[in-house]
C-alpha cells in the first residue's frame, strides 16, 4: 500500500512537472526542431572554429589568471567573516530581538536574490569601472548566499547543542564559544570551501562588465572572434577551477572528516583528535591568512578612486527612489520570460543528466570507459561558467531565448549528473546484486530498482536547482538572451534610474518569492 502511494506521487510530480515544461515552452514560442539542432550545430561550430587552442600567448594571460583566483580568495573570505556575523543576527537563539533577526533576514535575502553580475553593473554604474567594484559586487553576493547556509548549519546546531547550555545560564558569548564554534567548524570550512568554489567562476565573468580578471579577456578574444586564443583562456579556466576543486576536496577530508570522526556518540567514547591533525588546523589559519593578504596586494585595489567616487552614491540613490509605475507589468512580463527559460532549460538538462548519471555511477555503469569519459565531460561543463558558454553559443547560433535555453541546459546538466550521480552511489549495492542474480539487465535495474529509490532525491536536487537556473537566465539576459536581464541592461546602459529600480525590484520580490516556494515545495511536497 505504502510503495504503490510514493508511485502515485511521483508520477504526480512528474506531470506536475511536465504540464508547467509544456507551458513554458508555448509561453517561449520555442521552435523544437531548431532546439534540437541547436546543441549539434553548436558543437559543431566550436569543433570547427575554436580548436586547435592557440598557446602563443599564453604567458599575457596568467597575470589575469591570477587577478581571478585573488578575486575569489579576497571575497571569500571577507564574505565569510560577514556572513557569520550575520548568521548570528538571524539566529532565534543567539539574538533575543526578533525585528532585528527580520532584518537581517531581509538584507540577506535581497542580497543574494540580485546575481552577482546585475551588482557589478549597478556597482558600475554608480561608482564607474574598476577593480574595487566588481570585489564588492562580489562580496554582497557571496555573503547573502553563505549567510543562509551559515544560519541553516546554526540553527541545526541550536536544535541539538544550544539549548541546554542556555537553560544553565550561560550567557551569549558563552553559548557561541563552548557550543556553537566546536559544532559549527565543519560545516563552515565546508560551505566556506564550495562559494570558494563559486566565487572562482563568478570572479571569471566580472571582467566582462568592467571589473578585471580572465573574463574581459576571454570576452575581447570572443569579440574579436579570435577564438583559438579564447579556447586558451577556457582550457585555463577551466584547469583553474578542476585545481581549486582538487584542493578545496583535499582540506574537506583533512578537515571535516577528523572533526566528525572525533565527535561523540551513544555507542563510543570520546575519541581525540590526533595532535598532527591539531597541528594542521591551527596551522591552516596563518597559511589563509598569508594567502588573504596576498591576493590583497596583488589585485592593487583602486580604493581611492572609488572613495572619490562615493560622493556621487548619494545622488544615484536620490535618483533611483524614482519609481516608473509604466514599467511594472512589462518587467513581470519579462521577469515570466527568464522565468520560463530557467524551467525549460533545468528540466531538458535534467532529463540528460539522469541518462548520463546511470551511464556514470560506480555501481551500475555498463562500460568503465564510457563512464568516465562521461565524469571528465560533466568536469569540464562545470568548470566553465555558463556565460561564457552563452557568448559561446551567440557566436554559433546568434541571440534569442533558444541560446539562453540551451546555455541554461548545458550548465544544468553539469551541475545535476553530479549530483545524480552522487545519489545513485550512494544507494545499497545489495539491490543491484540481487536483481543481476536473477539476471535483469541494465536497463531492468535502473528502471525497476534504481530510479524508485533515487527519484525523490533527484526531484529535491531539480528544485535546489530552480533558483539557481532562474538567476543564471537572467544572468544571460544581459548578454542578450532575452527576458529581465536584456531589460535592466537596456535600462542601465539608457541611465533610466525608474526602470532600473523598478526592475530591480521585480527581481529581488520574485526570487524571493521563488525561495519561499522551492523550500515549500522541499518540506511539504518532496
């Protein structure tokens, strides 16, 4: 009875999902047949036009390389330190106000709900092009989003640790030193480690609106249509990112895996952290700091530049308290636009990575070859942000919403067989070998055996993914994908302060919104 209600309500999520796929794609006007031939002409294009790589100049570009990586140090870490002081302030157990919690919470939420390229070209826009801005774009975006998953990791704790040592009396400070700060290392070098991850790709765009790094090189070669120099550039993206990914997994395990091995439970005693993992830890903190300061000085911040700048912030903000009424249902017209993009382009790319997932999993992967040929390619997707894969595409087969869905496929592919994959290996071995034993075939096991046990996940991982593929359509937008990006870009590059404001608006009110229904849909739906 049990199992044949979970049948009914996945095949319920699934039409679910599909009837609003089907309505996106009319609400789109989406050709099928030139969406199909998109990917196999881009491929081909890019086979044709952008190899072999030319390393003649490589030795120009690693100055830019390294502007990047200082750029994803340097607001990481300043992100980190903010966001934790933020989650304090979100926290019910930490912070007795609750209007001062709401706040917080309110200033989070718009934060993070602006993409990081929209707060580079506001930032841009009110204190003019430099290096200083796009680190500060990229700081607020990274501390709204680490403040929520900060605060998620506090209040577990809280939950568990906080309490009874708050019923003893022991005052804030207390509670934060002896209980919250030994429960929450792991989880905030993990968390820490992946935006690090993001902030890498994200730093790799700024350039293409005024802020330094790789980006506004690749872009130059892209417009210049040099583009074996550009595939140079993306190789060293991409080396860059799969590195940083290397070493971020290596400090997990040195890291995360001792202190919650060490953690106490009711079937062992209290084990101790071993004195060279000690030693590590606290001597990792110098090494980061070292590291810090580094990329402080090599991005040579124009910090009095934008300080004479700052007296034209007030003036900008007088001008945007104008608010253009006209402006309000086409944004939301528009808003609908990158909106629908973002579904069609997570639920197609879903779709192929659930093929690719199955094919790649350790423990059902047909051919050992295939699959990792298959884990290389999904490596590589994820390294290369997805608007520098749209430039890409716009070079191949011109602007429109079919080149925003396809971006928005080939980046929720990279990001979903990864995490498909994640769950089909994780899943009990012995089910695969009892259905072998009575000689099912691949496909039997995946579709009998696998899919019922995983398709839950996989439905929490596409609506994790939602807010993300929304923000990166009108990401694209900007770069003429069409939808609210196209519209705000438009609007900033004209200086129409009402239209910026109110399509600023329409974006941080519908995200948020978007937020609160994707988390709804995670605890009472999934």
């Amino acid at each position: 009875m049990y199992e044949k209600q979970m049948r009914v309500k996945f095949w319920g999520n699934v039409l679910f999902v599909a009837a609003i796929v089907a309505v996106c794609f009319f609400y789109l006007q989406l050709d099928p047949l030139r969406l199909l031939t998109a990917a196999p002409n881009f491929a081909q294009y890019v086979a044709v036009n952008f190899f072999p790589p030319s390393f003649a100049n490589i030795q120009f570009h690693l100055p830019a390389v390294l502007h990047t990586v200082a750029f994803a140090l340097v607001s990481t870490a300043v992100a980190t330190v903010l966001s934790f002081i933020a989650a304090l302030l979100m926290s019910d157990v930490i912070m007795p106000y609750a209007w001062v919690r709401w706040l917080v919470r309110f200033i989070m939420a718009f934060m993070r709900n602006i993409p990081v390229i929209i707060w580079v070209q506001l930032m841009v826009f009110i204190f003019g092009i430099g290096s200083m801005v796009g680190l500060i774009a990229l700081i607020l975006a990274t501390t709204g989003f680490l403040s929520r998953s900060y605060s998620n990791s506090i209040d577990e704790i809280a939950a568990k640790r906080l309490e009874p040592l708050r019923a003893s009396g022991a005052g804030v400070f207390a509670v934060i030193r002896h209980g919250l700060l030994p429960e929450f290392v792991p989880s905030w070098v993990n968390w820490t480690l992946f935006t690090f991850e993001l902030s890498i790709r994200a730093s790799a765009v700024l350039g293409m609106v005024g802020a330094g790094g790789i980006g506004v090189v690749i872009q130059t070669q892209l417009s210049l249509r040099r583009f074996n120099e550009a595939t140079t550039l993306i190789l060293m993206l991409i080396l860059i990112v799969l590195l940083t990914e290397f070493v971020t997994g290596y400090l997990r395990r040195k890291v995360i895996a001792p202190a919650t091995a060490g953690k106490p439970d009711k079937s062992t005693k209290i084990r101790v952290m071993p004195l060279r993992m000690q030693v590590f830890r606290w001597g990792l903190l110098p090494v980061v700091m070292a590291v810090f300061l580094f990329g402080l000085w090599y991005l040579q911040l124009d910090v009095a530049r934008f300080v004479n700048r700052l007296s034209n912030a007030p003036r900008v903000l007088r001008l945007l308290m104008d608010v253009n009424v006209d402006m309000i249902l086409p944004g939301l017209q528009q808003f609908m636009v990158s909106f629908a993009m973002g579904v069609v382009g997570l639920v197609l790319g879903g779709l192929l990575a659930l093929v690719l997932a199955f094919l790649a999993a350790d423990n059902i992967a047909p051919w050992r070859p295939l699959a990792i040929a298959i884990k290389t390619f999904v490596s590589i997707v994820r390294a290369v942000p997805s608007l520098v894969i749209i430039l890409m595409i716009v070079a191949a087969i011109g602007l429109g919403y079919t080149t925003g869905v396809v971006g928005l496929i080939i980046s929720s592919m990279g990001y979903l067989t990864k995490a498909f994959i994640a769950s089909i290996e994780e899943q009990d071995k012995n089910i695969i070998t009892a259905m072998r034993s009575t000689g099912a075939k691949w496909g039997q096991i995946v579709i009998h055996g696998l899919l019922p046990a995983v398709a839950t996940s996989f439905l929490a991982w596409v609506a994790i993914r939602l807010e993300t593929s929304v923000a990166e359509s009108i990401t694209l937008g900007i770069v003429g994908a069409g939808g609210i990006g196209t519209m705000l870009s438009r609007a900033i590059r004209q200086i129409d302060y009402p239209t910026i404001t109110v399509l600023i608006l329409i974006i941080v009110l519908c995200m948020m919104l978007l937020e609160w229904g994707v988390s709804w849909v995670r605890r009472v739906v999934l």
